[in-house]
C-alpha cells in the first residue's frame, strides 16, 4: 500500500531501489549535443553534461536519477573538472549553449559546492545561455552567487542563466503523492523569484504521469502546461515517466501508474504544442524515447517527427506503419 505521509514515502521509494554503483564524482555521466529552438527562433547547438554529484536529498516516487550519484558530499572542485572535460571533449563544435544537469538541484551545496561556482562559471565564458537544473525551494541567494559567478567570470562573454524546474504536474493531488514536497503555489513563489530576477524559466512536465486516472492525462497535461505559461515559462520539456525506479513498479500493481507508450507522448507533444500556441517553446525529451518503441520498422521514423515536431515548434504529418498497423495524429 502506498504510504499516506511522505517520511513512509521516503522509505517505500528506498527500499524498492536495486543494488547501485557508486560512480567516479570526477567524471559526468555524459555527454550530449543537440538541436534546440532557441527563443529568438533560431536553431541552435546546445551541449547537455549529466554530471556527477551528491543523490538529490528528495526522494521522488518516480525518480531514478539516483542510479547516477553519488552517496558522500561532491568533493570541492570535481564538478569545475567535470565541466571543464566536457568542454574541452566539445571542441569547436559550435556549441551555443550548455545545460548543466546534476540529477538533482544545483543549488544544493552538498550536490554542487558553492565554492566551486568561480571555477565553473570561468568554464563557461563565451557561451550564450546555461541552463542548471533546482527543486523550487533551493531557488534563492546561492542562485543570486552563480549568477553573479557567471558575470564576473565570464564578463561581457557571460552567458544567460535560465533555471529548469521539475513541475512534473499541477494535479494537486498527484503532485503532492509524488513526494516532491512541493506545491503549485511553492512552484509558483519560485518562478516569481526567476522572474524579478531575469532569470529564464524552464518547465518539465511529465507525460503520464502516476496517481492521474488515464482518462484525465491529457486534460492535467494542458491544465500544468497553463500553470507553467502563466507563471513565465519560455520552455516547456515533456518527459515520458520512466518505469523502471521500482517504486513506480509497486504503485502500478496498485493501479496508480501505466507506463506512456510512444503513441501517448506524441499526442501529447501535439497536443501542447497547439495548446501553448507560440507562447513558449515545447520540447519532447528524445533522450531516452526509443525504448517506447514496439516496432523496429517505424522506430526511426516517429523519432524523426517528434525531432521535427521539438525544432519547428509545430505538429507534423502524421506516421503510419504497415507493420504495426500503428498510426500517430
């Protein structure tokens, strides 16, 4: 039974995870360079390093980004090493901006030790946007330090800084079952901060999400792409709930998850984009979207419409395959 109060959800979601592997606080995870729309319309390269660092303190019930970090504090000067080998791995490949994403909250000094901000921000002169990932209640004076970091250090080469946060969903009472231990309105307070601040505002939304009756998903994904909208999101990232945690494993036999199959995150995608009608940009995560496909004979060809769909921010023509009878609208 899923537990009613979040110090019991800590422990059902910890006790459902496998054995992990204690990753090198030296190295990031990876790598990744892709096409993204900017705001002013252009396309742009944009590098995503998944860092290594300290396990984020909140134990989401649909999270496995554990799996990704570390037990003990992040060691003073390993993430400004990591971004530093991810610049140099990078090259000239025309890289306009970069998302620093520690599976957590850069903010958390535990995760990311302020005292590396100079280091890191040093790493970072001549790029146009970087775009760090925070739970709503870290967002505050050591946002207000890198800031700072990144305009000291990168002088008039100093780049943007937007903030991603993980919204997940407005459903209140889904929300609150998440065990984020946050709320719309906390949400809310935050995105307010970014704004007097002139910080950018990246959103995450989840694609079928748990605890939400299948017959509701739809409608809750437009309700939190209002919310995030109204709150002044620029971009809007649709990411595909990831079984697989164990947790959401227990809460599915319970009948509080199903997994999102490929068809749902493009009608989803198509379905936000019409929805946000060219009031922010909104992005379907592709990093991991080939594992929702069932049939190897349009695999590449629905992944390419749902990158066409992320760069013209618009819908595209429908996909139907002979093989699998599957059809996207």
């Amino acid at each position: 039974m899923y537990p009613a109060t979040s110090r019991a959800r800590d422990r059902f979601v910890v006790e459902r995870r496998a054995a992990r592997t204690e990753p090198d606080p030296w190295r990031y995870q990876d790598l990744v360079v892709e096409d993204e729309r900017a705001a002013d319309g252009r396309v742009a390269r944009v590098a995503t390093v998944f860092l290594t660092g300290r396990e984020c303190p909140w134990r989401c019930a649909m999270c496995d980004l554990w799996r990704h970090t570390t037990i003990a504090d992040t060691p003073a000067g390993a993430i400004a090493a990591q971004v530093a080998a991810a610049r140099q791995a990078l090259g000239d490949a025309g890289v306009a901006a970069m998302k620093l994403y520690n599976a957590g909250s850069f903010f958390d000094p535990r995760a990311v030790p302020e005292v590396d901000y100079p280091a890191i921000a040093g790493q970072l002169a001549g790029l146009g946007r970087v775009v760090v990932e925070s739970h709503p209640d870290l967002v505050g004076a050591r946002m207000d330090r890198w800031r700072d970091a990144l305009h000291r250090h990168g002088g008039h080469a100093a780049p943007a800084l937007e903030v991603a946060i993980g919204l997940e969903t407005a459903h209140p009472h889904a929300l609150e079952q998440l065990n984020k231990r946050m709320s719309v309105e906390t949400f809310a307070r935050a995105a307010d901060r970014l704004r007097r601040d002139g910080v950018a505002l990246r959103v995450f939304l989840l694609v079928s999400p748990p605890f939400i009756l299948a017959g509701e998903q739809d409608a809750w994904l437009l309700r939190s792409l209002d919310v995030a909208l109204a709150c002044g999101a620029t971009a809007v990232s649709l990411v595909p709930t990831r079984a697989g945690n164990g947790a959401l494993e227990a809460i599915a036999a319970e009948g509080g998850f199903r997994a999102p199959s490929l068809a749902d995150v493009e009608r989803s995608a198509q379905a936000a984009l019409q929805h946000a009608s060219g009031r922010a940009r909104v992005f379907v995560d592709l990093w991991d979207i080939d594992r929702l496909v069932a049939c190897p004979h349009c695999q590449a060809t629905r992944r390419n419409r749902l990158h066409v769909m992320n760069l013209a921010q618009q819908p595209a023509p429908a996909v139907t395959c002979a093989r699998c009878e599957a059809a996207t609208s």
